[in-house]
C-alpha cells in the first residue's frame, strides 16, 4: 500500500468518527456566573497564599524554597478543592486530604530512618498508589502519587530536615482544602445569590 493509500484509510477512518455536537455560546446569565465563580477561586488561591506564605510559613523557620514549594501546593489544593457545587468541593476535599495523608504516612516512615534515593521515591510512588486503592480510592491514586513525588523531591533538595516535609506538606494540602471549601460555600452559599438577585433587581428596573 502506497502513501495515497494509507492516507485515504485515515481519512475514511476519521470521518467515520461520531461527530460532537456543536455547542451553543453561553448566555449572558452564564457568563456572569462563570466570571463571578472564576472570581471566587481566583480570590481563594490569594487567599491561600497569603494564609500559607505569610502565616503558616512562621510556624517552622524553612528556607525560601521550602515556603514557595509549600505555597504552591497549598494554592494548588484550593485550586483542586474549589467546583460547581459545595457537595463537589467536599468530595474534593476529602480526596486531596485523604491522598496526601497516606502519602504523607508512607513518606515520613521512609524519611524518618532513610534519605532520599531514587529508587526509593518510585518505590514509594507505586506504594501510595497502591495503598489508596486497596482502602477502596482508586481515584485517589494518580494525587497520592505526585505528592509522593513532590515530598520526597523537595527532600532531596532540603535533605537537612528531610523528615519534616511530609508534615509541611500535608498542613499545607490540609491549608488549602480549607481555604477551597469555604471559599465554595461562600461563593455557592452567599455570593452568587446576591449576584443573582442584584442582576434580577436591575433587570426590572430596565
């Protein structure tokens, strides 16, 4: 089979294909919506940096790295907990918390007696994986295994204290899974209701 050949069978392969619907823009009432709940997470993840930067960071003297390492897993917990709905959020919540958590087992037993070796992050990458979804949280697997990742990197990279990161770590998920949940019931709960009766209120009035 020639080139033009194979190239015709993808192309028949392709149109074959089910097509999606095409999808309709967003009326004015849900871009409002998506603007004022972008607003909400964006305002959160400040939050969350402020609260973990400037607050949580004093707690344990660490250095520079350590607090923006914190601070960016802290943003990026809220970022993870934040959604559609406050039953949503929740959910959220307790999946970061409860992957971190046991990666936070894992990694302090490891970093309490041990220092950092390659072989032993990736043993303990597939070990948080596996350990989430034996307790029935398959889901969880692929969060368990980047904290992992990312606590025993910055181990290696502040190998003094090595056994305090999996404690920094999950105070700063636990930090930002907060921040994530109230900022959901505020915005689902408090904000957009008086968003919406403000826009409905003007709406008469015009």
């Amino acid at each position: 089979m020639g080139f033009s050949g194979w190239a015709a069978e993808v192309a028949q392969f392709f149109r074959g294909l089910p097509r999606r619907p095409a999808r309709q823009r967003p009326g004015r009432a849900e871009a409002g919506a998506a603007v004022l709940d972008c607003g909400v997470l964006a305002l959160a993840c400040l939050v969350t940096y402020w609260l973990v930067m400037y607050l949580l960071a004093r707690v344990y003297v660490v250095s520079r790295a350590d607090e923006y390492v914190g601070t960016l897993w802290a943003v990026i917990a809220t970022a993870f907990v934040v959604r559609a709905s406050y039953a949503e959020s929740m959910t959220a919540a307790v999946s970061r918390v409860a992957a971190t958590a046991v990666s936070f087992v894992l990694c302090l037993i490891y970093l309490v007696f041990l220092p950092f070796y390659p072989w032993a992050m990736a043993v303990l990458i597939g070990a948080s994986a596996l350990a989430v979804t034996l307790i029935g949280r398959p889901g969880d697997a692929i969060t368990a295994a980047v904290t992992t990742a990312v606590v025993m990197i910055v181990a290696a990279v502040s190998p003094q204290h090595a056994w305090v990161q999996p404690i920094l770590r999950f105070a700063d998920t636990v930090a930002g899974a907060a921040v994530g949940v109230a900022a959901a019931w505020l915005g689902l709960r408090v904000i957009r209701p008086w968003a919406e009766r403000t826009w409905q209120a003007r709406h008469r009035q015009a």
